[in-house]
C-alpha cells in the first residue's frame, strides 16, 4: 500500500498537519511516532498548562524574531491566525484564557485539554497511527514514492512526506534530532542544533543561598561573538543553581550560540561568560544618582534606602559584592560608593559557569529556511517533501511563540502536501 501523505512526528506539529492534510481531503494519511502514544512534548509545555499561542496581533509577533525569521513565518502565520488556531479547538468545545503579556491558555489550565481535542480530529478524520516507529532511514525510489524505514525493518510508502520530529531536546519525549538527520540525508543544510531557553548556572553559594527571590522587568544582556550586546527584558529568579524567569530564558537562545555546543555530535564544551543585570531599565543612571544626591543628608542607613530599587533580601549580596558596609548612613556614604551602586544596579555583572541543558525546553538551529518554501513548507531541494516545528530552524521567546511555530507550520505543511495531490 502507498500512503498519500506520511508525517514523522506526532507532536504538536504533526498533529496539526495531518489533521490539516485531512480536511477536506479522502486521501490516504498516516501519522508516525516513535513513542507509544502522541504529544509527549506538548503535555508539559507551560508546566503542564499549555501556552498554546500569544493573542497579540501578528504583525507585532513577528517583531519578536529576528528579519529572517519573521520573513520565512509570516505566511504561515497569516494562514492559520491566532483566533483561527484557537477556534479549531473551541470547535470541540474547549475554551481559552488570556494571562500575563498577552498568553493564551486552555480554561483547564491542563495540557491534556489540548492533546484530548488533538487527538478527537485524529480519530474523527481517519488518521492512521503507527506508534512505537522509529524511523531509521528514509530513501526516495525510482518512482518518487518515500519509502519510510523503521529500526524493526518496516517498511512505510508515502507520496508526500512531512517531517515533524521536533528538535534534539528533551530527548524523553522522543525529540532526539532525527529530522535533521533526514534532512542532512536528502542535501539539506543543517546550522547546529544547541539547547535553547535553558536556566543558567551561577556558582556562586551565597547568591543561590536566595533561591526563590524574584525581580520585575529587568534586563538580561551580554555580548555575543560579533561584540554586539543582546538584550533580555522581563522578569528573572534566583534557583538552587542560579537563575532562571522569561528574561533568562529568552537571553539563553542568543547566548548559546557564542558557545562550542552540537547535540547531533553531543558536543557540550562551556566556557564562563558574563551576563549583565539591569535592575532599573527604564530608569536613568542620572535619575538614580540625583536621587541619591538628594537624600545624601539623610540619616537612612543604606540597605534600607535600597529598597526602594532591590528586593530586601538581595541588598546584603549586593552591598557584599561591592564590599560597601550596608549599615552607613547616606549621610556618610562616599561618593565614589554612591557612583559604584549606581552603576552596579544599572550593569550588575555575574558570571555564568554553566548552563542546565537537560532542561533546555528548546532546540536552537535546525534545517536551513533558505532551503524551504515559506508559503507551503515543501523543500525547495526535494518535490514532494515538507518541513514543520522545531525541526526548522527558526526559536522564538517564551510566551507560547514556540507552539505557534509549531501548529501554524505543521497546518501549512499538511494544508499544502494535500492541495499538490489534487
């Protein structure tokens, strides 16, 4: 038998393109998976919430990636909107949540919500389903069939075929980079897969001595290769090993890529690399320091004046670290103190000695965009042939981007694997 459309992944991706595919279409689909059932991966997306997608408008979306990035997504986006995405679940009667900056969430706060109606349109559009394949070569006939070969010696054939294997993160949930395997195979180039959106390492005892502390709307920054300076903004912290929040995690993305990491190879060598903290952002370094000027006759000992910029547990730290005694007065603070705080809560420096790639949610690289036809997915190397999720190499911020990537590519894939059949 030849299937018409074959996908390999049953994540968030595959999912949506092979529910995609068989809409409005009576071919034949099979869906691969190498684990035993689908979505592993998308039930612990959001810590088991699920934050399916961001509902701010699309165009300022794209802002979020860099041009290249914005230029390959926006078709795809413009195809399957936000509203659009969430319709085909409310559909099946689940409902959706708007949080903090603008996140989008199931009403049930459960992952599973999400997987369950999935699943349903599965099931409901006759999707065959090989579980427990894991594919171990994919070679193209004489005939242009794919012949899809499992590791037990079964043989799957398929007219199209849709890669959707994900990343080379969290290789529990089956995401162990065999696309890009694939991919490399067919003479498609491949930038490095590293982890991405993982917390940092800080060794550094008394600073993890406050885990659990928490900052607002801070901004993360460091310099990459090129010297230039990446920026980080949101909120940020302090973890048993150092730190984590939105801002780190969004940072880690761009600052992996100045370190020697290749997942495919597990290559893992880190070198230190400092990364700055400004705790004040949209307050001036002058606004600060005439503030200071200011009070400079008051009798307020020092850490307590400093709450009004840090949180109280922290102050002692930081006075440690800049080796200014916490109990002066700022009556008898000296101005080359005064200066040296200032600067510190505009450009605090840390070290990061290490990061915790086993809990890198994302992959970083991926199948070259250049080489992928950003209004149908289909490789512009092999007719016939189509990308989705993370196995391209495109990563956005948290905040649900990332599932957006992966329905509203996994939809256009499927969307136009099946209109070339007709």
């Amino acid at each position: 038998m030849v299937y018409d459309i074959a996908i390999i992944g049953g994540g968030a991706s595959g999912m949506m393109a092979a529910i995609s595919a068989s809409k409005d279409n009576n071919g034949k689909i099979v869906l691969l998976e190498k684990n035993d059932s689908c979505g592993c991966k998308l039930l612990i997306t959001g810590q088991g919430r699920c934050n399916i997608t961001n509902c701010t408008p699309i165009k300022q979306i794209l802002n979020k990636y860099t041009k290249d990035e914005a230029k390959f997504l926006k078709h795809s986006f413009y195809n399957l909107k936000n509203d659009e995405l969430l319709d085909i679940f409310r559909k099946k009667g689940l409902e959706f949540k708007e949080e903090e900056n603008n996140r989008v969430f199931p009403i049930t706060d459960k992952a599973q919500s999400v997987l369950d109606v999935l699943k349903s349109y599965l099931n409901e559009n006759s999707i065959d389903i090989k579980f427990n394949f894991n594919v171990c070569d994919v070679v193209l006939n004489d005939d242009n069939i794919f012949e899809i070969k499992s590791n037990n010696n079964k043989i799957i054939k398929s007219k199209k075929l849709i890669i959707s294997t994900g990343g080379a993160t969290y290789p529990l949930t089956g995401s162990t980079g065999d696309g890009c395997r694939i991919a490399e195979k067919f003479n498609h180039h491949i930038s490095t897969l590293k982890p991405g959106t993982f917390p940092f390492i800080i060794d550094d005892n008394n600073l993890i001595s406050l885990k659990g502390l928490s900052f607002r709307n801070i901004k993360l920054s460091f310099k990459n290769s090129q010297n230039q300076n990446i920026e980080s903004f949101g909120d940020m912290l302090i973890s048993h090993n150092g730190l984590t929040g939105p801002a780190v995690l969004n940072l880690s993305n761009d600052f992996i890529k100045n370190q020697d990491y290749d997942l495919l190879e597990n290559r893992r060598n880190f070198k230190n690399e400092d990364i700055i903290i400004d705790f004040l952002p949209e307050t001036s370094r002058d606004k600060i320091n005439n503030d200071f000027i200011g009070d400079s006759t008051s009798k307020k000992e020092l850490h307590n004046y400093l709450r009004k910029y840090l949180p109280n547990n922290f102050i002692k730290y930081f006075l440690d670290k800049l080796d200014i005694d916490e109990s002066i007065t700022l009556a008898n603070l000296m101005k080359k103190d005064r200066n040296k705080i200032v600067e510190n809560l505009k450009n605090f420096r840390l070290t990061v000695t290490g990061i915790m790639d086993k809990k890198a949610f994302l992959t970083v690289g991926g199948v070259n965009l250049n080489e992928i036809n950003s209004k149908t997915m289909e490789s512009k190397i092999v007719s016939g042939l189509y990308f989705s999720g993370e196995t391209l190499d495109v990563c956005g911020p948290t905040g649900g981007y990332n599932l957006m990537i992966a329905f509203t590519t996994g939809y256009l894939a499927g969307q136009s694997a099946a209109m070339s059949l007709k």
